[in-house]
C-alpha cells in the first residue's frame, strides 16, 4: 500500500469525505468520461490491454443494459482525441430499493481497473468519489485483482473472496494427470460409464434445460434464480462466445455449466445440477469437456471465478483440478454503507426458497435482481 503523502502530492481539491479533503495542488491530468457502447476505442483498448476479461466486453455490457437497464460509464486520463491508454469501467444501478450507486461491474466476479499504475487509478477512483459526493449517490464499488486503490482515495475493503484460474499451457494429458484422482478423474469415468450424454450449443430447448436446473439449485441454495431474460441477453449477445453445456443421463438434464469465451480465456460463469443424479459424476464431466474445448480452440486460461471464503465445498471442488488461488477484494467509497445488496438478497432468498413455488421463485428473481447490481 503506498504512502497518502505521495498520492496527495498529486492531486487538486478531491473531496474523499464529508471529514476529510485533499489539499489544493494541481491534478497530473484531466479525467474524461466515456460511453464504452457508443465510443470505438473502447473495443480497441479491451483488446489489447493485458488486464481486460470478459467483463470489460461490449457483449457483457450490451446483455447488462438489455436486461437490467444498466448503463455503462467509463472514465480515463485520456482526451477525447486520443487513444484510449487507461480507463476504469463503471455500470450505474439506480434503485429505490437499494440505492444509486457506480459498481465496477454488476454480475462480475472481478473487473480489473484498465491501468497501468497504481496511480492511474487513485486520480480515476478520486474523479468518480467527487461524482458520488456532489450527487448524493450511495458509493462507487470495484472489483480488482491487480491494483489495490490508496489509503487517501477513501476506498475501503467490502467483500474478500477466492479467484480460481487455471492454466491450460499444458497438454490436456498433462491436465487430467493433475486431477484430483478420486474426485475428479475417477468421477468423469463414472460418468463415461454411466454413459452420460453430453450436449453443447445455445439454442431454446438447451436453454430451457439448463434452467430448469438453474432454477432447482438456486432453491437448493435458498436463492432466486437470475431471470430467464438475463440468459436469453447474454446468448444475443456473445452469440458463438457463448456455450451452455448439459449432461444428460437418458432425457434427463442431470447437471449444466455456461462458459464464456473472450480473447485467449474461457470463464466458467454458472453451474447447476439435480443433486439426486450428483453421483453419476455429470459436473466433472462437463467441466472436462469444457477444458478440451478450451484447448481445441487454442485458449490459453480458464477463469472458474469466485469463490465465497467460507464455501470450504466450492473451493475445493476447484482446486481438485489443479487451479491456482488468489484473493479478490472489492472496495468501496465511502468505506461502510447500511445498504449491502448482496447480503440483503441472500437474507430474502433464504426466506422465501422454503415456502415458495418454482415458479414464484422465478418471478421474485426478476423482480429482485435489476436492484441488485
């Protein structure tokens, strides 16, 4: 963590809260916003900046809006006539319920700040603070897993999670070899022997199976299920960049995952699965074909997101393929806000998965997620 001194030398009158203001000096350089959807750098600066994923991408961000209505902002040191060399993303939600606030990025696991210093990040941060104060909005949030914003920005830690990923240079001899023997291996040739038939694609009918499953996992979590149109967005929007992968035990859907593919990574982004057919091993067996397809087309990391700490099953279910571990923090200006939509959701599903039907669980998961964010 650097020294505020440093950071405050820097800076010119950028108000970090209602207690504490930095001195009068002169800013390195002016902050500018953007619309990532309407501005052609922006694809550009994803594309080669070593930092972006799949959630800096125009098709995330278009199925956000679709969906939920979120607009995305993004603010960078660079003028309007010049390439696009650094940028933090934002999406606004706007909610009676929960409040208006600038999160980097709604749905995300991890949106990494487009910077190259930790610098470049405390002025772009410092911007969207004087934003948050002179509008009376709740807070600004991000999610990143390089940069670490300074003391002086006001940022403080809100959530901490685990981040899997795993590396797929080797040859997917090599991979399985790796495997946790009884927990991986053996259970993707249980699921050989069992005969499991495998589907891949995005169609209406694949969709409609992976739902289903969606839906009975989430109530098996006590949780509403994200809407049914926020699947159908993302299928719009990545098209061929997108897979929702079934196992199948005869007709029945036993288990599913959908997995996202951008530039050299595919990210894992939901699982679900009939916990009556958990033994037939359809879970691994989809999450091996989903690395051979990731090495068929040459990419080069799978992104199995977050991981909540103390979700001890989780966690090991992923290192049990060999993926390496790291912490993701995500902060928040100011440092404490009553309003924790995440945690108020999960309160709400708890109570609600026990005593209602499928179908009205769904319809509180459309109704409860667009606050969310």
């Amino acid at each position: 963590m650097r020294n505020p001194v440093e950071l405050l030398s820097r800076h010119d009158e950028a108000s970090i809260g209602s207690a504490s203001v930095l001195p009068r000096q002169a800013f390195a350089k002016r902050v500018y916003e953007i619309n990532p959807l309407q501005d052609p750098r922006w694809d550009r600066l994803v594309e080669r900046h070593h930092l972006a994923s799949v959630f800096h991408s125009a098709n995330w961000l278009r199925a956000l809006r679709s969906t939920y209505g979120y607009d995305a902002v993004a603010v960078s040191t660079n003028p309007p006539d010049a390439e696009l060399s650094n940028a933090v993303l934002f999406c606004r939600v706007e909610s009676w319920l929960t409040g208006r606030r600038y999160v980097s990025l709604p749905f995300s696991d991890h949106c990494d700040p487009l910077v190259d210093s930790a610098g470049e990040l405390d002025q772009l941060l410092l911007h969207m603070n004087r934003k948050v104060n002179e509008a009376g909005w709740a807070y600004v949030e991000i999610r990143p897993t390089v940069f670490d914003p300074c003391d002086a920005t006001g940022l403080g830690k809100s959530d901490t999670y685990y981040h899997h990923r795993l590396d797929l240079h080797k040859s997917a001899e090599e991979l399985f070899h790796d495997f946790h023997k009884d927990c991986v291996q053996r259970k993707i040739r249980r699921a050989e022997r069992e005969k499991l038939r495998y589907e891949e694609g995005r169609s209406e009918a694949q969709l409609e199976e992976f739902y289903r499953l969606m839906v009975t996992t989430r109530r098996r979590q006590g949780l509403p299920p994200q809407p049914m149109d926020w699947f159908r967005g993302l299928i719009a929007s990545f098209g061929d960049s997108l897979k929702i992968r079934v196992a199948m035990k005869d007709d029945t859907p036993v288990a599913g995952i959908l997995t996202l593919s951008h530039k050299n990574c595919m990210t894992y982004k939901y699982g679900c699965s009939d916990a009556k057919f958990n033994n037939l091993g359809g879970t691994p067996l989809l999450f091996w074909k989903a690395i051979e397809d990731a090495k068929a087309n040459g990419l080069e990391e799978l992104d199995l997101g977050r991981s909540d700490i103390d979700n001890l099953g989780l966690v090991a279910f992923k290192e049990h393929w060999g993926a390496s571990r790291s912490l993701v923090n995500y902060w928040r200006y100011p440092k404490t806000n009553p309003t924790n939509p995440t945690a108020w959701t999960m309160r709400l599903g708890h109570k609600i998965a026990s005593v209602l039907p499928q179908w009205s669980l769904k319809a509180i998961g459309g109704v409860v997620y667009p606050h969310i964010g």
